[in-house]
C-alpha cells in the first residue's frame, strides 16, 4: 500500500472521495505544512485517522537511531517494506537544519572510496520514500525548522531520475522550501545533468569529481569511463550557461592519491573556467578501502594552493564520522556487500 506522500493533492483528494472538501485541505495542511504523520493530525475524526493509517502506511521502520557530534548529527537506519534498508541524517548548525537523504537503495556507481558504492545496489526508491525521510526529520528537527535538503545519502540522485525532479517539485511547491535550499549530488551523469539544467529549478548542482585526471577518476569513479571529464565539463558548461546558477565540485582528500601538487593544478585548471567552487572534504574511513585521508596540514595546504590559483574553495566540516553518517560513509549493514579495494597513487 502505498505512502500518502506518493500523491499530489489533486489524487489524494480522490483518494478521499466522499469527504468533504475541507477534510482533504486539513489532511494535505497536517501532511505538507506541518509534516505530521497521518495519527497526529488531530483536526481530523479519530475514525478518519485510523482508517487513513491503515489505508496510507509509512514507508519507512527505524531500524537504528544514532547521535553524534552532541547530539546535533543524528542517523536514522529505516527498513522499507520489502526489508530493503536506507539511511538518512539530520544535522543541525547554527543557522540552519539540513537532511541528507537517499534515493536509492544502495547504488551502482562503485566509487570505490564510498561505503555505499562497496556495498552495491538494491532498488530504486520511490517518490513517497524519499518525502518520508524528509518529513520525518522535519518532524525530529522541531522546534527548529528544517530548511535544507540535500541528496547527499545513499544512491546516485541522477540515475532515479524522475523520482528526484518530482520530489524536489513537490518540496518547492508543497513544503515551500527555496529551490536554492534544495541540492543535487552527482558523481557525473552528464546527460541527466543537461536535463536537470532545462528542469527550471533554481536548485544547487555538486558534482562529486575528486579527480581531473581520466586515468586517475577512471578508478575512483568509474562512471568516468562511460562520462569523461571532458564530457562532464561540456555538461557542467551546460548546467551554468541554462541555469545561470554556479556549481560546486566535491573533492575527497585521499593521501597520495588526489592531494599531490599535481592533483592540484589538474583541479584548478579544471574548476576555474567553470568558476565553481570547490569543497574539500577530508576523506571519511570506510571498510573497503584501504588508502587513507589526507592529513589536515596537507588539507589546509591544498586549499591554500587552490585560492592561490583563484579557485573559491572551503573545508567542509565533518559531521557524524564516530555513527559512520558522515560524508561517504552510509551504508546499511544488512545491504552491504564490501570489498577491500586497493589504488595506485599517483
């Protein structure tokens, strides 16, 4: 049975037939507006209540629930209905509260850095499964109001297509969030990338490139072999000229691997026609992989070399990395299918 977030209100009204008109609004305002789950929207009969829960059950079951950073990161394990597992986490800063969600269970893209990538791919998740984890940190984040969305968890966003624009749709129009608080994660898929461009969403495009050598992201993102660099640059190209709104390059540290004076210019020479910016994110430990992060004096000297050479360029700051909820690090246990990866440094 399906969740009541896979409907737009025109059929969940038809969902409701025989109700008066003002019981649709107070169920799409308890849903929407004040992303409530279905028993806590009070407005409604108690008899409505329960046969909307039996009729639209959650997608998702919270498997594990885990805080770190004083409570200010928190990961959630969710079991979906046919037992496939997904995570998600909410952080919270200073001016503002971000969820990171997946949309996949599991994903094909094999980078080998990222937990995800080693564990393998599952299934496609559906438009109501990632709403719900969108919702459902709303509600964990109250008083405060949740005010970012990323699609930085589990799956390539790109290869799920049509479930990514359509919730990202439905948060702009329904939940009411800016479509410059809403941000796309890729690690490349440049045709979808041209497609999104032409969507009119006025959203924030990172690109997860950690290499500007072919060779080099040939092994850490092997989609690059399908979609070089020179083709992502065209669709990077693409998505400012349509869009007018500037991209972000991700750009996890690996020692020897990517943060050599070498990796450095190639990274400039790539980032700076583009003028995006660039996110250094040290990278986060992970079972099947057997290279380390870059040390934090070797971080602080790559970025300086990247604003030397006119890059905009920031640390991001690690969150959750003691709940493995931090960046490339989610990978459901009852999903995973690791393998340790070795790679030549450069």
């Amino acid at each position: 049975m399906p969740s009541a977030y896979e409907f737009t209100r025109e059929a969940l009204a038809e969902q409701l037939v025989g109700e008066p008109r003002y019981r649709v609004d107070q169920v799409w305002h308890g849903l929407w507006s004040e992303a409530q789950s279905i028993d806590a929207i009070t407005t409604i009969p108690k008899v409505l209540r329960s046969r909307l829960v039996e009729q639209f059950p959650s997608s998702l079951e919270v498997a594990n629930d885990v805080h770190s950073d004083k409570g200010l990161t928190r990961k959630w394990v969710f079991r979906l209905h046919d037992g496939a597992t997904i995570e998600t986490v909410l952080m919270g800063y200073d001016d503002r509260v971000t969820v990171c969600v997946s949309s996949q269970a599991g994903c094909a893209m094999g980078c080998t850095f990222c937990a995800t990538g080693q564990a393998g791919f599952t299934r496609q998740l559906s438009v109501g499964e990632v709403i719900e984890q969108v919702m459902f940190a709303a509600r964990a984040a109250a008083p405060r109001r949740l005010t970012n969305v990323v699609f930085m968890g589990m799956g390539e966003p790109l290869a799920n297509y049509g479930v990514t624009v359509e919730v990202l749709k439905r948060l702009h129009e329904y939940r009411g969030l800016s479509a410059r608080h809403l941000t796309v994660s890729t690690v490349g898929v440049a045709p979808a990338i041209e497609r999104l461009a032409r969507e009119g969403l006025a959203l924030t495009l990172a690109v997860s490139l950690h290499a500007a050598n072919n060779e080099t992201r040939d092994e850490l993102v092997p989609l690059n072999r399908r979609y070089p660099l020179e083709r992502l640059h065209d669709a990077c190209r693409y998505w400012i000229d349509t869009t007018t709104r500037r991209l972000s390059f991700e750009w996890a540290l690996i020692d020897g691997v990517n943060d050599t004076e070498r990796a450095l210019d190639e990274l400039a020479r790539y980032a700076e026609p583009l003028h995006a910016h660039v996110n250094l994110i040290p990278l986060n430990p992970t079972p099947g992989y057997l290279v380390m992060g870059s040390s934090s004096a070797r971080v602080s000297d790559f970025r300086d070399g990247l604003e030397a050479r006119g890059v905009n360029v920031t640390v991001r700051n690690t969150r959750g990395r003691s709940i493995d909820a931090a960046c490339g690090q989610l990978a459901s246990v009852t999903n995973a299918r690791r393998r340790s990866i070795p790679v030549r440094s450069r």
